[in-house]
C-alpha cells in the first residue's frame, strides 16, 4: 500500500489536521518517545519515524507507507492518559473488536509458518535483525520472542517447526491492553509489518 491514492492522501491530511492539535512535547513525554525539538521520534519494530505537524518521515527522511502513518498518527492521537494494567497475552482474534478482521490469521500466521518451514535457523536471523529477543519464560515452542512493535506495545512471536505430525505453526500475540493504544485494523497492520520485515529479512 503505497499511500498515493487521493483516499489516502486525505485521509493522512485528515490526521495531520487533529496532530496539529497535539502538544507534541507532552504527547512525547506521555508516550516516552524522543521529543527533537520539532516533532516526536517514535520506534516502530525499533526503527525510528519523526512526526512533527508538517508530516511523518522515516528513517530516509522520506515518506513512509499509508498504513505506517495510520498507525502513527492513532498511537499519538489515542494513546491513554493512564497507562491500561492488563497485560495478558491473546491472540489477535480475542480481541472484541476483531471479528471484521478475520483474515490476521492466513496473512500473517500462516504465510509466515509457510515461509519459514525448515528453515528455523533463517527465522531466528530475521527475527534478530528485527530486534526480537528471547522470551525469558518457558514455553513449548521451538522459538519465542518479543518484539516492541511501539512503545508499550510488545507483541510475543511464537514458532513450532514442521515434524513427523503436525506442519509448522505460528502464533502472534499482543497484551490484551494494545485495543486502549490502537484500533484494531492498527493492530492488524503491526501483524502485517512483522510478517513482512521478517520474510525481507530472511537470508537463508
């Protein structure tokens, strides 16, 4: 999705509109995100992108895809007063507000399982270029890791490699307090840029 519809150019000026509405200073310290003087540097997936009330850009300095900005812009414009307490991990369809979005699973869950099927030692590159780290606890599962996808927002990447029995299997999970910072199709979009930086970074 490359953002240069009409639809999506008013829709990015659309938010622009209400970020210019944003102390961006405090919004930063809210968010614990880098105030430059100008904008806020938020990491997504650890790469940092400067909003500022002139526009998003990314770490080229240019402008990055539609969904990235959307995804931006409602973690700034939505983000809690209070941080939310329930830190409990579920899966994507547990959310409420889900359902419309069924299709998480076969976009992401599936096409990385297919991806990466025999190739774990590929999978654990990819994930360590992306900045995931070892889940401390002990889970049976050939691969476990924690990404933060934003500020506050982690999300917990599980992975069983094909056997004798069963094919590889994925699983994507989110703390249950993601639905305060984001709407679901944001939440949805992160999903969509795991899976894709993961298969761009896969070497082997």
């Amino acid at each position: 999705m490359n953002g240069k519809a009409p639809i999506f150019e008013k829709i990015y000026k659309d938010y622009l509109i209400r970020i210019n509405q944003l102390d961006l200073k405090a919004v930063s310290q809210k968010t614990g995100c880098e105030w430059t003087g100008k904008g806020v540097r938020v990491p997504l997936f650890g790469k940092p992108y400067r909003i500022s009330q002139s526009g998003i850009l990314n770490p080229s300095g240019t402008e990055p895809d539609h969904s990235i900005k959307v995804v931006l812009c409602q973690y700034l414009l939505q983000h809690p007063a209070n941080p939310p307490l329930d830190d409990t991990w579920i899966s994507y369809k547990d959310f409420k507000d889900a359902a419309p979005l069924a299709h998480f699973h076969a976009n992401n869950e599936r096409t990385i399982a297919g991806n990466f099927e025999g190739r774990l030692k590929a999978l654990k590159q990819a994930c360590s270029e992306l900045g995931g780290y070892h889940y401390s606890k002990e889970l049976n599962y050939d691969l476990h890791v924690k990404f933060i996808a934003l500020p506050k927002i982690p999300m917990l990447f599980l992975f069983n490699d094909s056997d004798d029995e069963f094919p590889a299997q994925c699983l994507l999970l989110f703390e249950r307090r993601a639905e305060q910072y984001l709407d679901m199709e944001c939440v949805a979009i992160l999903g969509g840029l795991l899976t894709d930086n993961l298969k761009a970074g896969s070497t082997s």
